[in-house]
C-alpha cells in the first residue's frame, strides 16, 4: 500500500471514530464500507460495521458481517462477540 492509500486508510478511520462520537452512525457504516473497499480484512472496520448494523437495527446484515468478521479472523476470540 502507498502513502496515499495508508492516508486514505488512516483519514476513513478517524472519520468513522468521529461520527460514532456524534452518533452519526448511518455515516460511520458509509466510511467502514469505504474502508473496507480498501482493506477487506480490517479487523477494527469489519467488527465496528456489525456492531453498527446491530445498533441500527438491521440484525441480518449484523450476523452477515459478523460472519465476514470470522472469516477473516478465526482464531480472534474477540471476533466472537
């Protein structure tokens, strides 16, 4: 990854830390897909977007990307939760 993308990468997560603080969550789910875009395995992004959709209401989509959480990290024990 490039300097440009590591700045990319860096800006979306603060971004995403920023909206949550203000509980802007529909905007921090739209900054963890575009991180994810970027860095599909990103533990951090991957268990905050499941956290969200769970918050938001959407539990299909929450256990889907839990799901994608384990996936990418099955022997994280704090994926599990």
């Amino acid at each position: 990854m490039v300097w440009a993308e590591r700045l990319t990468v860096a800006w979306l997560r603060l971004q995403s830390r920023g909206l949550l603080v203000l509980g802007n969550r529909r905007a921090a789910l739209a900054r963890f897909d575009r991180l994810l875009a970027m860095v599909p395995h990103d533990r951090h992004a991957l268990a905050s977007r499941a956290h969200v959709l769970a918050e938001l209401g959407e539990p299909d989509a929450a256990i889907a990307a839990q799901r994608l959480l384990l996936q990418a990290h099955p022997d994280d024990a704090a994926a599990l939760f």
